[in-house]
C-alpha cells in the first residue's frame, strides 16, 4: 500500500505551471492580509461545487454526510455571506432558516471563523428547541461540537458530542454518528487521551463502511494519519493519508477539492516526519494550492507551518522563519491554539539549532502556557523534553532535574509506553499496534508475545480490522 502512493495520487493542475513553495510566501507576506485567495494567480476551474442540499433524498449510495448535507449556496466570499445572511432574515420558516444555518456554518468553518462557527451552530440549536425536531436537534449538537473542536475547548467537544450521541433514536442519528465519533476522537487527541481517540475513530470507521460512507472514510483516514503523527509510528501514519488519497481518487469526483488537499496535507506531514522531504515538498505545496483556492484558511497555516518544519528539517532557518511567522499569523486569527503551539514549538526548535539557548527556552515557555490552555499534555511532554536538553548543556542542575521529574510524569500520565516491554512509546519511529480495547503495544512485541488478547487489560478478542 505505502509504495503505491506517490502513483495513485493523481494531482490535479500539476502539468499547468505549477506554484514552487516560495509563490506562496511571497504573497502571504507581501499582502496586508495575509494569503487571500486573490492574491495569487490560480487557476480556479476546477473548483468543485458541492451538490444542494436535500434533506429528504440522498440518493441510497450517498451517504449523507455533513460536509455535503450544508453546502455553500454561494462561495465564502463576504458578499455571497451578506446574501446568505439576508435570506436569513427573510426566512420565517423554521426549516429553512436551520439549514441557511448550516450553510453559514460551513461558509465560516471553511474560511476559520470558528467564533461565528460557534454562534451559529447556536442558533441552530434555539431554532431545534423551537421546532421540537430532536433530529435537527442531534445536527445543532454536532455543529456545536465541531466549533468547539476547531477552538481547540477539547472538553465541551466530548461533552456536547456525547449528548449527540446519547439522542438515540432519531432518524439522522444514525447517519450522523460516525461524523459525532470523528470529532470526539479529534478531541481526545487534543487532549492527548490516545486510548479513547483510537476508540472513536474505529466507531467512526465503522459507521462509514456501514453506511458506505467514503468521505467520511477519507476524514478518518487523514485524523488516523495525525493520531500515528502523534505516537511516531510513520509507517502508518502515511498509510492511512494515502488510503484517504485513493478514496479521493476512485470516489471523490462529486466531492469538494478541499479531500484532496486534506489528504495531501497529511501526506506531506508523514513524509517530513520519514525525511522523504522533496515528497513532503510536494504534496504540501498541492494542498496549499487547493487551500488558496478555497480561501481555506486553516489549511494554508497548517501548510505554511509544514513548510517552515521541512526548511527547518534542512537545516535553513532563515527559510523557516518567516514561514513560521505566517503560519502563527493566520493560527492566532482563527483561534487555533494547538496550531500556535506547535509554530512556537518550531521556532523553539530553529533556536536551538542557532545555538540561541535563551531565545528558545523563551519561546518553549510560550509553547508550555498555550498547551496547557488547550489541555494537550504530549506538547508538554515535548516541551519539558527540550528543556531538558538545553538545562543539560547550561549544566543547570536544579532546572535540569525539574525539568526530568516532569516529563516522566507526563510520560506516566499519557501511558506512553508499551504495556508488555514496558518501553516508550512514541519516543522514536516505531511500529505499533492497537488492541481491539484500542491499547497500543509494538508490534514486534505483540508478534513475539504470543498472547491472545490485551495484556493491559485482559481483553480477550480479535484483532481490530482497520488500525
Ligand atoms: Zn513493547
Ligand atoms: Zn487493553
């Protein structure tokens, strides 16, 4: 499956004069906002409109998903919202004013105005309680849960999408599941609770090959490329982006471009992380590509932050900088705090390598306090790592051994290590396995262990199908 991915990944627009990395920095830089889809020339017909909207009748193969099931009647321009937000106003019809809704919602998610995400997905919600319609009331929650996600409040995320799913019952509750387990697992992940991640996203897989649901497939996929990111076991964690890249390939010609340049995104980030960087070059510049074309601006500072690791990984910081400065630019204006953590990660990183101790002890500092904020403890866990180094070469003994107590106390609360060597987990490249009870051992130690079921918990049963 690895070797096939570079072939089956067909990109699109590559043979019509491609964009090199640096034509995107150079308008991000150079414009007062930064990277506005204007701002570039790209070709701009192959964008991908998604199908309207029909709550009664998705054909019986297309599952309905929520990306497609609130489209964009217009695009996510400023003047095409104004409209949408007239018909709003006009709207008395408490249907159709939920699904206007819906389509602010997507429009706002798309460009990362979380805060109005957020606002609406409430309004959706009074709009639900009005109607007494538990079944829009289920997709309020999911919207509601969602916002919270991209905000990075991981908390309120698993909490609002357990009330999705203790609404049982209701019609769209069943189509609507596996997106509820997506987000719950992104949130466990950003609380770096990797047990229940891997839990959800298996339910989410589940509830996607029941249903036949590729694009939901193709978005756990990507989530599942980031989770093995995470724990450091890189040989999955671009299987899994390249397993969404097919899915794009064989079933996503209906769908947005916005799958392909996830799935190029997650792509890029496993080949930076397997020193495949003229890969990761590409792939990454294809997403930002589409990003750009979107006006998706959360994906362009996840790229622009990809770019500045892999300069950073060839050891030109002078590229890296400025690109960690735009990434940050557009993390700060969306509210993605985990984004802003990991740009100050790098930076403290590109410090390090200028043997500039103080600088990057200052900014791993920052990195700590947003991290914490967020609840996300592996960043933590990273950031008392690199402190340790830099203590270790100041000879700071006291500061040096705080810094150790606390990271094996991160270590110890994260359960990072594997339940039968009693080794680390997620501290080099390794291959790793999941139990069906969703515990994560090496593989080489499963395969040498003999032993039927988990030894963490006993749980005897077969091994799980997809992770
Ligand atoms: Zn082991
Ligand atoms: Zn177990």
């Amino acid at each position: 499956m690895v070797q096939s991915d570079r072939a089956s990944c067909c990109r699109v627009g590559a043979e019509t004069g491609r964009l090199s990395e640096e034509d995107f920095l150079f308008n991000s830089s150079e414009q007062g906002t930064v990277l506005s889809p204007s701002s570039c020339h790209i070709r701009v017909n192959e964008h991908v409109y998604e199908a309207p909207h029909s709550r009664d009748g998705p054909g019986p193969n297309q599952a309905p998903d929520r990306e497609r099931s609130t489209p964009l009647p217009v695009q996510p321009d400023g003047e095409g919202l104004k409209r949408v937000g007239e018909v709003l106003v006009k709207t008395s019809d408490p249907g159709g004013k939920f699904r206007v809704l819906g389509c602010l919602i997507t429009a706002h998610s798309e460009m990362g105005k979380y805060k109005e995400m957020l606002k609406y997905a409430l309004a959706q919600i009074d709009t639900a309680r009005e109607m007494e319609d538990p079944d829009y009331l289920t997709e309020g929650y999911l919207n509601l849960a969602r916002s919270n996600e991209k905000l990075c409040d991981f908390q309120k995320t698993v909490s609002y999408c357990k009330t999705c799913l203790n609404m049982q019952g209701t019609t769209v509750s069943l189509q609507l599941n596996g997106q509820v387990c997506l987000s719950m697992g992104n949130a466990f992940l950003g609380l770096s609770v990797f047990q229940k991640a891997l839990e959800s996203y298996e339910k989410a897989l589940r509830y996607a090959h029941n249903n036949d649901d590729k694009m939901l497939e193709c978005r756990v996929c990507c989530s599942l490329g980031n989770f093995y990111v995470q724990l450091k076991d890189y040989e999955k964690a671009l299987f899994f982006p390249c397993k969404a890249a097919e899915l794009v390939n064989d079933y996503g010609k209906g769908w947005s471009l916005k799958y392909r340049a996830m799935s190029q995104y997650h792509m890029a980030l496993a080949y930076r992380k397997l020193d495949r960087l003229p890969d990761a070059m590409e792939c990454c510049e294809e997403s930002m590509k589409i990003a750009l074309q979107h006006g998706d601006r959360p994906l362009q500072a996840l790229c622009l932050l990809n770019f500045a690791d892999i300069h950073r990984c060839r050891n030109d910081v002078d590229k890296a900088f400025p690109r960690y400065e735009s990434s940050m630019c557009i993390m700060t204006e969306i509210g993605n705090r985990l984004g802003q953590a990991s740009v100050y990660l790098g930076v403290g990183k590109c410090w390090l390598q200028q043997k500039e101790l103080d600088k990057a002890l200052e900014v791993l500092q920052r990195a700590q306090e947003v991290a914490d904020g967020v609840g996300n403890k592996l960043f933590s866990l990273k950031v008392h790592c690199l402190c340790e180094t830099i203590f270790r070469s100041q000879e700071r003994q006291n500061e040096l051994r705080e810094q150790v107590v606390k990271f094996l106390q991160c270590v110890e609360e994260l359960e990072l290590y594997c339940g039968m060597c009693g080794e680390s987990i997620g501290e080099k490249n390794q291959q790793l396995q999941a139990q069906p009870c969703s515990h994560i051992f090496h593989l080489k130690c499963l395969q040498s262990g003999g032993t039927k079921g988990c030894p963490k918990c006993r749980h005897a049963s077969m091994k799980p199908g997809f992770v």
